[in-house]
C-alpha cells in the first residue's frame, strides 16, 4: 500500500512539472506562457550576431531570432525553413498613421505588381519626374527611364539610343536650347523624321519590348 501511495505521488508530481508555467523574476508566471520574464530595469539580451556569422548558423528553425550587427542592423527572423532559410528583417523603418503608413528613407522595390484604385477619384501625388539637363552628346541609359532630358545646348547635340532598354521605357526629350537635337541609334518614327523641330520641341521615347523603340513628338530633318 505503501508503494502504490508513493508511486501515486510521483506521477501527480511528474504531471505537474510537465504542464506547469515557467517564471524568472515572478513567481506566478501567466498560464497562457511556457515562460514568464518579468522586470521592471532590465530587458531580454538574444544572441548578437553578423551577417557572415548569422548565416552559418547550422539549419536554423523556422522562426529562430537573432540581432544583426552589421549591414542592416536590426532583429533577423526565419521565417523560411531550416533547409531553406529565409532571414526577415523585423522593420521599424515603417510609419504607421492610422490606415496609412509611410517610408521616409531608403527605397521602396517590388518584382511584383503594384496595384491601387481605379476609379474617378483615384490618382498618385508625390512622384514628380526628375529632370536632366544636358549640354553635349549624351546616351540614354535605362537610368533615364520616366526622366525628363532637357537639353540648353546653343550647338546642334546628338542623342544616342541604344538597344537594350527595359521593356516599357520611356523618358521625354525637350529642345530648350537653341542647338536641334539629332537621334541616333535603330528606332521607329512614323514620318522617318530623325530631328527636333525647333526650340522647345518635345520628343517623347518609348519601348515596346523586342527593341521596337518609337521616337516621336515634334520632330523634322
């Protein structure tokens, strides 16, 4: 009898140890948590680490968390598996202000789709087209991609473009000065014209993809 009570005992403290709450630094840890940290002058210190370092990390968890020290410095999570990790920034770049947010430094990017409203009342503010301003030969690059190129040349310049560019390229071209603009490279024009017309003529280039490039506006030989 003696045995079974004892043997009762340890079951009822194994099970007990099994399910209960860890606390450091309260001795009444919430039920919901396996682990409780509570303090009222310190913080949570997790491994610190490099770039370099945090990718040698033998087959890291899905959602193991490390602090990165170096290049973007900031909270690192797996959000991949362990045979293929994927490291995920914990942003704070972010500004939240209701239903907006906002990015006030560094690049926004996508391979995506970026998709807004279509509607009457929908449009886009902020995004002016920087403007290049040009006084000798110049090429066109994918760089000049939604630019507006003016050039204030008082000799005649010419403008080279090249094959090559993104599909759906395109920037604007204006005469402001007094030197005509010449266009160089293999593109389509529906007259063959090949020339601004005059001062502050305006010539648009754009790609159709498959280098069918089309340079047209206000143009003569």
């Amino acid at each position: 009898m003696k045995h079974i009570i004892l043997l009762g005992l340890f079951f009822c403290i194994t099970t007990t140890s099994l399910n209960a709450q860890t606390g450091i630094g309260t001795t009444a840890p919430n039920a919901s948590a396996k682990l409780e940290i509570a303090s009222t002058d310190k913080g949570l210190l997790i491994p610190r680490m490099t770039s370099a370092q945090r990718g040698l990390i033998s087959l890291p968890a899905n959602g193991l968390l490390v602090y990165q020290t170096d290049g973007v410095i900031g909270f690192y999570v797996n959000s991949g598996t362990s045979a293929s990790p994927s490291w995920l920034r914990i942003n704070t770049d972010w500004t939240k202000s209701g239903n907006d947010i906002s990015f006030t430094t560094g690049n926004v990017s996508t391979t995506g789709n970026l998709t807004g409203g279509n509607s009457s009342t929908s449009n886009i503010s902020g995004f002016a087209a920087n403007i290049t301003s040009i006084s000798a030969n110049y090429p066109i690059t994918s760089a000049d991609n939604g630019k507006v190129i003016q050039s204030t040349s008082a000799s005649a310049i010419t403008i080279t473009i090249p094959t090559g560019l993104p599909t759906g390229f395109n920037c604007t071209v204006v005469q402001m000065g007094a030197g005509q603009l010449t266009f160089s490279g293999t593109y389509l024009n529906r007259t063959g014209f090949t020339k601004t017309a005059s001062q502050y003529s305006v010539v648009s280039i754009l790609h159709l993809g498959s280098n069918s490039i089309i340079v047209t506006g206000e143009m003569s030989n």
